[in-house]
C-alpha cells in the first residue's frame, strides 16, 4: 500500500475553484500565520476516494469480522443510530450560537437531548447528575478523580491514596497518579476477587478513594462489593466505579445504590457508539449527592417555563474538562440507542451478553486453562498456559486468528492471569458467529498439539506479519516501508501498527 504523499504529482487538483473575490479579513495575527504553503499531496478527487476506501479496506472492523476484545466491547453500531446523529439539526449545529434568544429555536433540541440523556444515564446508574463532557473513558476518569480530590479539599481532609485493584485496566492507576494521588494495588484472592484482609490493612486516614471495575477484568461480579463500599466510606474515602463496560450489569443493578460517588461509562463500549481506529469516545461521569457542586461547567437545566438552557453558576465546579458539550455526536447516539431498545431491551442486552460469554467459556473450557472457574459476566478470561508448554503462546494464537479472519481477544491482560485471552463475544453476534469462533479455537488447540511449529511466521495474509512491537514503539522509523518521503509527512512520526 503506498502512502497518499506518494501519488502525489506535481499541480494535481481535486477541486479548481475561482478565485474570491470577497476580500481576506485577517483575523489570525502575521506571527502565527503560516509562512508558505502547507504541503498536501497534490492528488485528484479520485486518487484520494480510491486511497481510502483501499485503507478501510484493510482495516479489521466490527462490520466485516468478529471482534471479540476483551475490555474494549467492539459491538456493533446500529446504522439506526447513525442515521438519527446524520439528522442535520443535530449534525450541522455550531456549538457557538446563542442559546437563547433568537437563537432559542436552534438549541432548543440538542439542549433537551443532553438534558434527556443525563436524565436516561442517573435511571440507568442510580447517581443524582452527569456531566457529558469528558472525551474518553480515561477522561472520565481523571474527571472524577478530580472531582473526589475537591471534595476532600473543600473538607480539609489530607489524603494521599487511591486504592486500585491488581486487576484495572491501566487507565486507573494512571489516573490516580495525573491526579496527583499515590496507588495502593490490592491483589486478588484465590476466588478471583479483591482479598478483604489485605483490603483492611490498606484503609489508612489518607485513602482518598478506590476504583474499581465490578464485574472486574477477570469478568467476576465482586458480591462483597456493598462491603468494601462501606469499609471505604468509614475512612471518608469515596468509591470510583469504572463503568467503561456496563454490560453485564445493564438493567439489573446499579453502582449508586450499592455506594458508588462517581462513575464513568463508556458510550463507545455499552452504547454502541463507534470507537474504531481511535476516533472520538465519550465518558460522562455521573455523581452522587456528595460531589454534585464539584460537576464541570456548563450544566444543562430545565427552567420552570420548560426551556432549556446552560448553567455556569455553580462556584465550586471543577471547570471545564473540554471545549462545549462534550463529543455531541457520539451523545445522540447513545441517547437514540437507549431509547430505541427502552428499559427491557437494556435488560436483554445484559441477559445476552452474559449469556455468549458463558457459552464460550464452557465451551472452551476442555480445551484451555480456565485460571478461575466460576460463572463469567460479559466477558471471560481463559488462558493459553497448556499451549505454552508447545511453544505456542497467546500472541501465537492471536496471530493465527487473524489470519483467519477472526480479531484476536485481548491478549496479555489482566495481567494477573499468565498467557491471559480476554474474551467478549457481545451481545450483538449470532450462535452461529459464537459457535464458528469456538470451533477456530479448538482447532487452534488441535494444530499447537499437531503443529506448533506452524505458528512462528503467522499472520501470513496480512500486509506486515510480526513487526518488532517493542522497536516500534520505542524506536519509530518513519521510513519503515524502505522509502524515503518528501513532504511534511516525513516529519510527521506515525506508529506502525500490524
Ligand atoms: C476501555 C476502558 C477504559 C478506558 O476507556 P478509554 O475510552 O479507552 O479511555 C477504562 N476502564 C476500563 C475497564 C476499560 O475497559
């Protein structure tokens, strides 16, 4: 594949356009203006359509192929969604025009949107407000962290710690650490969840609060979980709930009547909004009564006469975590996603995707180390230790996958389980797709035992095999494909992913 920098030709155009003839009004100062050209590619309508639909092509996706990465939910994204979010009075909306006013007509529906979907999220959730502003899950996250450390300082309360388990996803600790905090880590028992002795020891005055995942990233729902709420509580620490994945809990439980002050979710991993080659994500975070004032600005009210309009009159906010409303977009989706499948759909999306998990992890379960044997939730970790011993690890095995047309599961993580393979069929894949999947698996076991050898030189279909992932990313070489570029892209350091 080359790059587009490559078709470039000399004075090739997309577009020819006249000249203006509305004079320039300069309205970025001559300092910061660009002292020649930027250099594009210099390509026609054609070459650029035909570029990037070969890319797409190339690229792993939900709508071509299963997808079944642990953690990350890559389920589908209804075309119904998309459809409502390309209406052009949410899609052509600029974030500037007056919201009220002669503007009122205007804003009036996206306001009531994210005032309805705040609304829909605190019923799903059970806490008392959202801010839709963060931009990611590790966004929301550093939000609420955030959020938890003015909660403390308003009360004069010296804190020091955040408690995380041994099996977070990496974001929290990190988390944590940007928000000026130190990590306490506390392993996990022998049945797969937090041990409560180590727990007591670490719950010292200067906790400022836990995160956890429940269920965590071992797919085990933590039923000690309204235990460790209060235990955190009575060291004035608040409780963090990663909500990235909401899957397995939709409709059935909800993390602010079981004690949780914050939560983050995820719309790109439970609401079915796209999150696909790194593209926009949305993480609002909901509160409890203890922590409302702290809530970014501006906030969405609904005035006694039933307008809608942005609230910034709250002193003790946080702030800003973003520019506007959060990724507004990615908002109209999730919201047109939860009204489209209403409280009982919600409920058998939960009901599904726990169920296909379970279905893989029994039936997988001859064939691979199952490291803790209990009923999953939405996803489940097996791992490839016995495999190990021919020689065939869980990278081996992710890359025999995706020469067969199946996304590897998460490999390597939770980091506690060796040779982990993290996998979350969701709830929206058929018996058929789940069944095709189990039956690759057992065929990957078969050939370990027959073949190992054959696994060294895989992916063999795909555009690069096995790039040195460490060198990658420690050491990038811009010139990886042997060709030098000209042009700007050539400063430009890009990753090189398989
Ligand atoms: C994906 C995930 C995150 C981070 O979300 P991003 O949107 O990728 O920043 C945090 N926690 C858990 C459990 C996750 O699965």
């Amino acid at each position: 594949m080359t790059l587009i920098f490559e078709k470039s030709i000399k004075d090739r155009r997309g577009v020819s356009l006249p000249q203006s003839d509305v004079p320039v009004k300069a309205i970025v100062p001559t300092a910061l203006r660009r002292k020649t050209t930027a250099q594009f590619p210099e390509v026609s309508e054609l070459d650029v359509v035909r570029h990037f639909t070969k890319l797409s092509q190339k690229n792993f996706s939900v709508d071509t192929q299963f997808y079944p990465l642990g953690s990350c939910t890559m389920k589908y994204n209804p075309r119904f969604t998309e459809k409502v979010a390309a209406l052009s009075g949410f899609a052509e909306l600029h974030p500037l025009l007056p919201q009220l006013r002669h503007g009122e007509r205007f804003t009036q529906g996206a306001l009531e949107l994210l005032y309805g979907l705040e609304q829909l999220l605190c019923e799903i959730t059970g806490m008392k407000n959202f801010t839709m502003q963060p931009l990611a899950g590790a966004h929301g996250e550093l939000t609420g962290i955030m959020m938890i450390a003015a909660y403390h300082k308003a009360k004069g309360n010296k804190k020091k710690y955040i408690i995380v388990p041994d099996t977070a996803h990496g974001t929290n600790p990190a988390t944590a650490i940007i928000a000026g905090y130190e990590t306490v880590s506390i392993p996990t028992g022998p049945q797969g969840v937090m041990d409560l002795e180590r727990l007591k020891k670490a719950l010292t005055p200067e906790v400022a609060g836990m995160m956890l995942t429940c269920p965590d990233t071992l797919g085990i729902f933590n039923s000690d979980i309204d235990k460790i709420a209060q235990m955190v509580h009575d060291v004035d620490g608040l409780m963090y709930y990663d909500g990235a994945n909401l899957n397995a809990i939709l409709g059935r439980c909800r993390p602010g009547d079981i004690g949780f002050d914050v939560i983050h979710l995820n719309t790109h991993k439970t609401f079915t909004t796209p999150h696909g080659g790194g593209g926009p994500g949305a993480g609002p975070v909901g509160v409890s009564e203890k922590l409302v004032k702290y809530l970014p600005i501006s906030r969405v009210v609904k005035n006694s006469d039933g307008q809608f309009v942005l609230n910034y009159a709250y002193p003790d906010s946080i702030g800003y975590v973003a520019s506007f409303y959060g990724n507004f977009g990615l908002l109209v989706r999730a919201y047109a996603y939860i009204l489209l499948l209403g409280k009982e759909g919600l409920i058998e999306t939960s009901n599904h995707a726990v169920l296909n998990a379970n279905y893989i992890m029994q039936s997988l379960k001859k064939f691979y180390h199952l490291p803790y044997p209990r009923t999953c939730m939405h996803e489940c970790v097996l791992s490839a230790v016995h495999q190990a011993q021919r020689g065939v690890h869980a990278i081996d095995i992710a890359k025999y996958l995706i020469d067969q047309d199946v996304h590897p599961p998460t490999v390597y993580f939770p980091l506690t389980v060796k040779e982990a393979m993290m996998i979350e069929p969701t709830e929206t894949e058929s018996k058929q797709t789940i069944d095709e999947f189990i039956k690759l698996m057992i065929e990957v076991n078969r050939v370990s035992i027959e073949n190992p050898e054959q696994f060294k030189d895989l992916p063999r279909r795909m555009p690069i095999s096995r790039p040195d992932e460490v060198k990658a990313a420690r050491d990038l070489n811009t010139n990886f494909f042997g060709r030098a570029l000209d042009g700007p892209s050539a400063q430009n350091k890009t990753a090189v992913h398989s």
